[in-house]
C-alpha cells in the first residue's frame, strides 16, 4: 500500500472524488465563489459561526477553493509540527503564488531547510547588535517629524517608518523620493492575495499586485552588483554573502526572491502589531504609565541590545496585542497525503487551515479572551503555557517566524524612544474599526490625540 491509500494514523482514507470531502461537516457556499464574501466581511465571526454549527473539524469554500479547518491548539500543534511530514506550505499559501512564489514561507520540506539554513546567519547575534544601531537610529529620525495633534493617523505614519527601518536595515538604503513607490508597491502586493478575481488582468488588484512584484525585484536586482562587493551589514548584503553547508551562494534569483517576501513579512505585520499596541497604550492609561515608568527607568535615549530583556512589561503589552489581533490570524497548509483527526479521515491533496487567532480568543484557554488585559502573561499567571500552542502568533514548527526576535527587538526599540517623547489617548468615543485579513489594520488610519510627554 502507498502513501496515498493509507492515512498516516493507518487507516484506510475515503476515496478521492468529487464528492470527497462530503463526509466532513460543513458547507462550501455559492458555486465559484464559495463563502468568499461572508468570510471576507469579518473572518472571525465566519469562523465562530462555522465552529458553533459543525464543531471543530468543518469544510468551507473561499477564493474558488474548498479547505478543511481544523480548530484549536491540539490542531496547530499537530498540522504545524507536522511530524509525519504531510503539510506542504507552498500550496496552502496558493493565495501568494503569484506574488511571492519563491519566498522561504513558499518552500517545503528539503528545499525549505536548505533555504532557511542559508537564511538564518542573517539572524545570528552579531548582525541582530547592527540592526539594533540601526533602529534605534532610524526610529529617532523618523519620529523627529512627528507633530503633536488631536488628529494624528498613527497607521500611515508608523507605515511609512517600518518601511524606513525595513530599507535601512533590509535594503541597506536611506529612501527618501522613493519611498511613496515602494510603499504602494507593498501595498498593492498585499491587497492583490486577497484578491477576489484571482487572474492578474489589467485594472484589477491581482494586475496591480503583479506588476507591483515586477517594479520591487527589479529594484532590488539592480542594487545587487553592489551589495556582492561591499561590506554592508544590512541584510541584503548577508544575503550576498551568505552560504549553505556545501558552500553555495544564492543566486541573484534567489535573492530578489528572498528580499521581496522578507520586507513585506517584516514590514506589514509589524506596523500591525504597532498599531493595535499603541491603539492599547492610548485606550489603557495605566498600562501606557507603567511602560513608560519601565521605558524611563533604563535611563537612556536609546535602548541598548543588552537591555532589552528588561523591558518586561513592554514585552507583556506586545504579547497582549499579539494574542488580541495576531497579524496573521489564519495559518493554511495543504495535506499531501491522507491523514486522521479528531476522528475525521481526512483524503490527500486537501487545503486545510488553522488559526491562532481563533485559539487566541478562546475561554478554553484564556480567562475573558475579549479583554485586553497583559498581565495574563505574568509569571503567576501564565495563560499562555496552558498549552504548548496557546499562544502562537508567530507560528511554529519548521516555518516559525524567522524574523521573531528582530520584531520583538524593533517593537522595544520602538516604545522605548516613543514613550519617552509622546502621551497617547483615544479622541473621546472613538472605537476604531479594524480590517482583520489579509494583515489587520484600521479602517481609518487610527487617529490618536499625539502631545510630547
Ligand atoms: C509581529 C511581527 C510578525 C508576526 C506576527 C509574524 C508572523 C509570522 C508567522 C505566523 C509565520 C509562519 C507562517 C506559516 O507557518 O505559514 C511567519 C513566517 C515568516 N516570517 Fe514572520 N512575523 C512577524 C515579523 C517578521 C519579521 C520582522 C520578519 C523578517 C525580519 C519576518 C519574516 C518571516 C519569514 C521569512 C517567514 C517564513 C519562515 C519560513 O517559512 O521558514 N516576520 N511570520
């Protein structure tokens, strides 16, 4: 018997067919578009609905295909640590195909580890201390043309300064004319994965998105004759340089490749994360107290690298807002082989979905979800080690955040000078409305009251 007659508990899967999935709960929605625009309107709530009718296994039909979601922390852990190497990642992320088809997120199993090997020297300490200098620099510049306001957009302001940390320490550039370009480029590259027309025709986001790849890896690939002789410390130049076991570089393909995934991964997560961080410091007055008590008590302008573990509240306040609106609520992977769970056999060649999202906003694991309240993480408390896939924002198992740490380095950075210069508060009513998919942000650009401290 073959792989692809037997599930990998052992047990004989239901025949791929047309009909191969009728044994699941569950409903596919509309011919063509499934459920697309139900699901579109507020995932969450599709997917509570979904949970409440069928239970925690259940099929559903978005953006022309069908998947099997698989609720819950014991899900994650299972299909995410995938221990008998049955989820492919490039084909559960089939809505990036055209857009990033060779970034390390896209690649599996052998060629995935190969990649990431080469990846992760990027990632080592001594450049982490260089992107540090870097941040912290970067972040003091482009504060600097922050004004006081009772109507301040933090979205496009904190938008435009991760994309100048990403260029500075990513790109190895200072963008000034440029940056209005790249911004929209990433731009419409996100907007085009969640695209309802699917073919990148012209006037469409999905034609948008394409050409919006083309302009960024020509841009990239032009800078590369430069970044192979120099001595940068950005991370293009590692990139450059860097080598697999046997010696390899990677190709200027490659590169590109890795460079356009990168700053998008790193770029529009963490303005989100940022967002719904300073969005919690502004509606929580004594949390925005006690972090800039924390921030203060280090006593310097800038946060050094050795510093930065004692920004625990900070940390507490960031692993909240990650836990509240996670910048990517919904983990799709595609089972290349039959496999069983929670007593579903479930056929080969499925798309399936997980969510650390939803896990994130269940009573079965934390105490009242819906409030926002960071001490769950103190050590007394510890929720979050109520499961080893309770709280799991950054992923886990073989695709896990590359960039966990240089996220949660630049989020410390960013609060450290932030709350030393500026006070936050919510305009009196005010309640922003967040888009939750592809990447959450605020409808209206989130305007905060802004005054110096
Ligand atoms: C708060 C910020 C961030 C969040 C919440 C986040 C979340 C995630 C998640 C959930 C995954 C796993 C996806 C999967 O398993 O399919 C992932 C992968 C990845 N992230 Fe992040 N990310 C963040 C910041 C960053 C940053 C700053 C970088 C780069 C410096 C980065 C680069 C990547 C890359 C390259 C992958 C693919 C890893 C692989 O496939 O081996 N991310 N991220």
């Amino acid at each position: 018997m073959t792989m692809s007659e037997t599930t990998k508990s052992g047990s004989v899967a239901g025949t791929p067919s047309a009909g191969r999935l009728d044994h699941i709960p569950g409903h596919l929605g509309l011919p063509i578009f499934g459920s697309t625009f139900e699901f579109l309107k507020d995932p969450f709530a599709f997917h509570d609905r979904r949970r409440q009718e069928h239970g925690s296994v259940y099929k559903f039909g978005v953006f022309g295909g069908q998947t099997v979601a698989l609720y819950g922390a014991d899900a994650l852990e299972f299909v995410l640590m995938d221990r008998e190497k049955i989820f492919g990642s490039r084909k559960g992320w089939r809505l990036l195909d055209k857009l990033f088809p060779n970034g390390l997120m896209l690649r599996d199993f052998e060629d995935h580890r190969s990649h990431r090997r080469i990846m992760q020297a990027a990632f080592k300490p001594k450049p982490m201390q260089d992107y540090m200098l870097r941040l912290n620099d970067g972040i003091a510049n482009s504060m600097q043309a922050w004004s006081p306001s009772d109507r301040f957009e933090f979205y496009p302001a904190i938008k435009n300064l991760t994309l100048e940390l990403g260029a500075s320490v990513f790109l190895g550039l200072e963008i000034g004319d440029e940056a209005a370009k790249l911004n929209q480029a990433f731009v419409d590259e996100v907007a085009a994965s969640v695209a309802v027309i699917r073919r990148p025709w012209p006037g469409t986001a999905m034609g948008r998105g394409v050409k919006a790849r083309a302009f960024l890896l020509n841009y990239f690939r032009d800078l590369i004759p430069v970044r192979r002789k120099g001595d940068g410390d950005d991370m293009f130049s590692q990139f450059c340089k860097a080598t697999s076991e046997d010696g390899a570089f990677f190709s200027d393909d490659e590169i590109v490749d890795h460079l356009n995934f990168l700053l998008m991964a790193a770029h529009d997560t963490t303005t989100s994360a940022l967002s719904t961080m300073v969005w919690a410091l502004a509606a929580y007055p004594d949390w925005q107290n006690a972090v800039r008590e924390e921030v203060l008590s280090l006593g310097t302008e800038q946060v050094a690298y050795a510093d930065l573990d004692k920004l625990e509240l900070t940390e507490r306040v960031f692993k909240e807002a990650l836990r509240f609106r996670p910048p990517v609520p919904f983990i799709p992977r595609f089972a290349n082989a039959p496999f069983e769970f929670g007593g579903y056999e479930i056929p080969g060649d499925t798309s399936i979905s997980v969510s650390p999202g939803m896990v994130g906003m269940t009573d079965e694991i934390w105490t009242e979800p819906s409030l926002f309240d960071p001490d769950r993480f103190s050590d007394n408390r510890a929720e979050d080690r109520r499961h080893r896939f309770a709280w799991s924002p950054f992923g886990g198992g073989a695709h896990k955040c590359i960039g966990m740490h240089f996220a949660t380095m630049q989020v410390r950075a960013f609060v450290h000078q932030f709350l030393q210069h500026y006070q936050v508060a919510l305009p009196p009513g005010y309640t922003p409305r967040w888009q939750s998919i592809p990447i959450p942000k605020p409808k209206d650009g989130l305007p905060i009251i802004l005054s110096r401290t």
